[in-house]
C-alpha cells in the first residue's frame, strides 16, 4: 500500500486503464486473505490525499476508494443474496438463451480465440494468476456475449485460477457483465473485443508480452491480425490458423445475435 501511494496514486486514474504497465494497487490479493482491512486503506488513502499538494490528488483519491467502495458492496450482495454466487441476481435472466460451439470455452481459457487482447488477458491469467482488471471485464464480455457462454462458467474459471478469488467481487463482476447482477452494465453495452486495445495498450506492448507469436506485427494491427494485409502479415512471420488463430467467432454477427436475445429477455421482463 505504501509502494502503491509513493510511487503510482497520483497516476492511478490514467495509469489503471494501461495492462503493460504497473498502475494498480495489487492490494486485491491482500484485501482477500485479510493481510490489510478496506478501513486501513480508505483512511490511509485520504490522508496521504490530503497531505499532498499536486494537482490531482483528490480525483486520485475519489477514484481509488470508489473500488474500494464496489468491493464492499459485493459483500453486501453476497451477504444478503447469497444464491447469486450460482444464480443470477435478476431471475428473469436464468432463461436466458445459451450458445457456444464446443472447443469455444476451451479456446478461451487457453488464449486461442483470435482476439489478442483477450487472449492476451488470460494467457496471463494461466501464467500469473492474475489479469489486468480492464482486460478482465473485456475478457468477460467476450465469454458471455460474444460466445453465449454462461457466465458461471466464466466466474469459475476466474475462481479456479486468479490469487484474488474473492467469491463476492467476482461473483458481482461475472454478474455485471452478463447483464444479470446489481448495477449491471446496459444490456447494449457490448465490448468489441479489438478495440479496447488501441485505447489501452496503444502500443501493443501488452499483446506482445503475452503473445510472442505476434511480436513482429505493426501496432496498427497487433490488435487486428484478422484486418492485416497479407504481406504485412508474412513480414511479421503470422500465419493465421496456424501459428495464430482466427477468430473464433465474427464479432458484429454474436453482437446482434446477443442483443436480438437480450432485447427479448428485456421486453418480457417489461411485460
């Protein structure tokens, strides 16, 4: 925590949103096991907020402690709607029609799905056991709308694999991006899996960390290969299907077949 607000809090509302760098708190493991409690650090991040005098501390702050803020507030789902670790919060949503080829939920654990930043993100998540959390919410999206995987398929993977498994927060977060827990994201809200990466990783230095087999490629098009000129991609020695794959899915056919079934499930509910 004391590493987190010297060297990174005051670019944390910038820095949080880039997966090649270093611009989380990493308190989240901590948080989990109960090495440090959420009142130490709210209390330790408004003060060190308050005594510093650059600019652009007190967003820092307000930023910072409104996760701090959502991660409390799973707990208070999970303790009051404890089914939601297994059920969706809106039960409407348990009819929810469900898709996904065979090999689709596998090619996703692996970080084979032909996205990279997705693929990037839980290449991660394999070697590291953690994953940028921007990167995660994309990686989500992808799984549950883009392939019509279940979420809880998603969410036990996560729990399985990451070092900050808190059954609260990665239920609520599972939830959120299936449009069926607290405050979910508006079910139009659809991740196109590629360009979150411009906006990221504008230089492709995360894509290239975990996807070697991409390295050569131009940052106009690491988070394209499927978009790339033939001859940009031999020069960059990427053969698709074979030493990296195709997506597994075209994103804007999944993208209206999800909402064509989301704006069912939300008619019927208004119904």
């Amino acid at each position: 925590m004391e590493r987190f607000l010297r060297e990174t809090f005051i670019g944390y509302p910038v820095t949080r949103d880039r997966p090649a760098g270093d611009g989380t708190s990493r308190l989240s493991p901590h948080l989990h096991f109960g090495e440090i409690s959420p009142r130490r650090i709210w209390h330790s991040v408004q003060d060190h907020a308050g005594r510093l005098l650059a600019g652009g501390s007190m967003r820092a702050c307000e930023e910072f402690l409104r996760e701090i803020g959502w991660r409390e507030f799973a707990h208070h789902v999970l303790f009051h709607f404890p089914h939601t670790a297994e059920k969706p919060l809106r039960g409407d949503f348990a009819s929810f029609p469900r898709a996904g080829k065979p090999g689709d939920l596998r090619a996703w654990k692996r970080g084979r799905t032909g996205f990279p930043l997705v693929d990037a993100g839980m290449r991660e998540l394999r070697a590291t056991g953690w994953m940028h959390p921007r990167v995660r919410m994309v990686a989500a999206s992808f799984l549950v709308k883009d392939l019509r995987i279940h979420w809880l398929e998603g969410a036990r993977w996560f729990w399985d694999t990451l070092v900050d498994a808190d059954l609260a927060n990665n239920t609520m977060g599972w939830q959120r991006s299936a449009g069926c827990g607290a405050d979910s994201a508006p079910f139009f809200r659809i991740f196109n899996p590629s360009t979150p990466g411009s906006k990221v990783d504008p230089e492709g230095a995360y894509v290239r960390r975990w996807i070697p087999e991409l390295t050569r490629l131009p940052k106009a098009w690491i988070h394209r290969p499927f978009e790339a000129p033939i001859e940009v991609l031999a020069a960059a020695g990427v053969d698709l299907g074979k030493t990296y794959p195709r997506p597994i899915v075209d994103h804007m056919q999944a993208r209206a077949r999800v909402l064509a079934a989301l704006s069912e499930l939300s008619t019927d509910e208004g119904d």
